[in-house]
C-alpha cells in the first residue's frame, strides 16, 4: 500500500498516511519515500458515516416510476414500492445500484457505508456482490442482509440468516464488516428472532435492523405480547451491545434509555422519516448514541445534515444537533473497527476528506486509499457507472411492473 504525504494543508501542518493510518501531522515533514499530495491550502477532516442505508435502492432516483394508486400509509410505501423493488432485484441490476450509489457516496466525501440489503429472489451470494463494489471503488461498509419471513415464510427468513453468516465467516477484507441481520420485528417470528440471536452470539457480532420507523412496528409487538419491537428483540436476546437499531421513531423516553443501557446505536434518518411520513423521532435525545442515516436516499450528507437541521427545528427539537450525530457515527466505527476515526490523530484510520479553499471535495482516502482525486474515482469512471445504473434501472422498472404487491 502506497504511503502518503500530504501538504500545504490550510492548518499549515502535514499529514503522513501509512498503511492504513495516519502516523503524523505536524509541522516540516518530509517525504521520506512516500508519494506527495498537494492540498494547495486545502482542509482536511475526517470521513462522513451514513449510518444506516440501502445500497440495493440505489437505482431510485434514476427515473423509478410514481406507485399508483399512491400509497395511504407506510406499509403500504412498502409494499408498493420497496418491496416490489427488492423482489425485482438480481445480480446485475444490485451491482449497478451498488456501484452508482458508493460513486455519489464517495464524490460528496462519505467514506463509510452501513448498509442493510435485501433482495428475496437473489440471497446467497448477495453480499458478495454488494462487497466487491465497496472493494473496488474502495468504501468503507458494514453489511448485512435482513432476513425477513414476508414473502417465503420461516424457510426465507433462515435463508436470509445463512447468507450472513457465509458473509461473515468469508469476509477478510480489512474495510468491510458483516452483521447479522433482521428487516424488522414486524415481518419475522419469534423462532427467527431467536434464530438470529443465537448467530449474533456464535459469531460474536452485533445485529443491524428497523425498530419502530412507524407505529404498525410498535402494534404488531403489542399484539405480540411485547411492550414494544426493542423489548421483543431484547428479550429473545437478538441485540447485542454494538447492534444498530435503525429509526426509534416510535420509542418512548424509557425504551431510548434502555438502547443506551445496552450499549446500541440508533440511527435517525430526517429525509426517510419526512417523505414516508412516519412522525419526527422525539425521544432520540434520550441517548447520546445516536448516528445519523440517509435510510436509501443518496448519501450525500451534507443534505442529510440541513434536513436533520430543517426538521428538528420544526419539531422543537434543539438536541438534535448535526456534531452529535457526526460524533456518534465515528464512535460507531471505532467500536466496530477498533480504531479511532473522529480526530486527525496518529493511530486513527486515515479516512480523510480533502476539501479545496472553496469547500468542494477534492482528495478521498478511505483506509489509507486514495479513492477520489481532484474530483475523480480513481477504479472507475462516473460517466460509466451513471450510464450503465441508468440502462439497469430501465431493466428493473420493467420487471417491477411484472410483480403484484
Ligand atoms: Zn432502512
């Protein structure tokens, strides 16, 4: 792996990157055999996380036709629109969303993807795919597949448990993590909860999953015999300390307090919340280890941020700041990957954004990789990937107006 030096940073310092690392930024370094970056007065600050996200949605923006009749409430913005998009999914199809979606992910300076996937007519393998478009273009990402019982019943939900943990026991690739995972409380039984909990426990990794994005979330475990989706997931023992616990929208003070108890991060995701209409998550402020997601939506976080800034001004809401959100993300990754990542600090992982005296993004490194330069990818061309997610997403409307919600 290339060592970097890089230089003429506006705090009038250098930066030295080394497997993986940065090892010094201090004043009058010299390159000592590693490769020169010119920042020509730029900044540097480390990496944005979306903390929560759907790279298999990726092909969204690119002309997905309006559900009709339009949809009346959230679980039916499900089952008209995502859980036609999921079924309708490939190999080919995923790949080009996957690749699109980490290409603006990287371009804007997000250097960490936590996805959540699904796609019920392709599992085994599914990961994979999702992996090597992180390794090549060169993200940072926790995956996971969400096992669901929706459309296949307990034999789909188990499918979805094995394709995890496959990913889980092959993974080696020093960027990339693999969770075990749920879609939500809401779409699996008891015996898959449990199922799941006891692969969080024989591969000692956290769990990814939705808790309470809307109120039927909450209704189904009352019915169930639960207080809530946290209080089902934490008596079958299925969340971890570590596990990401996406939305909370519909938590009380007392449940955000026990994620906090048992050591969980929740992910607050502004623009979802907003279009799906799903409420503001009020009792978010109860915890402090709360990150910040974009839920599918483009991972451009600087939108994500004044949506956060918009909504919870309209909500009252003057906890939700967008440094908390940032600094909870970080925390997230150190625990995940052992590493710091908030600071530009010898030992932290150099995922580092250079911004130009303009404030655009200019350099990317992820992992010590330089991923973006002067604007650019450096595995692939932009152009490329855009034309070739646009000509799938073509492909995959079609076959979406094949399949009955
Ligand atoms: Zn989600």
């Amino acid at each position: 792996m290339t060592d970097w030096l890089l230089t003429d940073i506006a705090d009038g310092r250098a930066l030295r990157i080394r497997a993986g690392r940065i090892v010094e930024h201090a004043h009058g370094l010299a390159p000592n055999g590693a490769s020169v970056l010119d920042c020509q007065g730029g900044t540097i600050e480390p990496g944005r996380v979306n903390a929560h996200t759907h790279l298999y949605s990726g092909l969204a923006p690119l002309g997905m036709p309006a559900p009709s009749p339009a949809p009346q409430h959230f679980v039916q913005i499900l089952e008209r629109v995502w859980w036609k998009l999921d079924r309708a999914l490939d190999a080919q199809s995923l790949r080009a969303a996957a690749r699109f979606y980490i290409a603006t992910a990287l371009l804007s300076g997000t250097t960490t993807l936590v996805d959540h996937h699904e796609s019920p007519r392709f599992i085994e393998g599914s990961l994979d795919v999702l992996a090597s478009a992180c390794a090549e273009l060169g993200c940072r990402a926790l995956l996971t597949f969400g096992a669901t019982e929706r459309n296949g019943g307990r034999a789909e939900g188990l499918a979805g448990l094995g394709e995890c943990r496959r990913f889980i026991e092959k993974n080696t690739h020093v960027a990339l993590r693999g969770l075990v995972g749920l879609h939500a409380s809401f779409t699996v039984s008891d015996e898959t909860i449990s199922a799941a909990a006891q692969l969080c426990k024989d591969l000692a990794v956290p769990m990814h999953v939705h808790v309470a994005e809307d109120r039927a979330d909450v209704e189904d475990a009352r019915r169930r015999g639960y207080h809530d989706p946290l209080d089902r997931l934490l008596r079958l023992s299925a969340l971890p300390p570590g596990s990401i616990v996406a939305h909370g929208v519909h938590l009380d003070e007392a449940a955000v307090r026990r994620c906090a108890d048992e050591g969980l991060w929740l992910v607050q995701n502004p623009r979802s919340n907003h279009g799906n209409r799903v409420g503001y998550p009020r009792s978010l402020r109860h915890s402090s280890r709360v990150a910040l997601g974009t839920d599918g939506y483009p991972a451009v976080m600087s939108d994500e941020e004044a949506a956060l800034t918009l909504y919870a001004k309209e909500a009252s809401d003057d906890e939700a700041s967008v440094a908390a959100r940032l600094h909870a993300g970080w925390s997230l990754l150190s625990e995940h990957f052992a590493l710091p990542f908030a600071k530009l600090q010898a030992g932290a992982a150099a995922d580092l954004v250079v911004r130009s005296v303009h404030g655009a993004v200019r350099h990317v490194f992820v992992a010590g990789r330089l991923v973006v330069r002067d604007g650019a990818l450096m595995a692939a061309d932009a152009t490329t990937i855009r034309h070739e997610a646009a000509q799938q997403a073509q492909r995959l409307w079609h076959i979406m107006a094949t399949i009955d919600s």
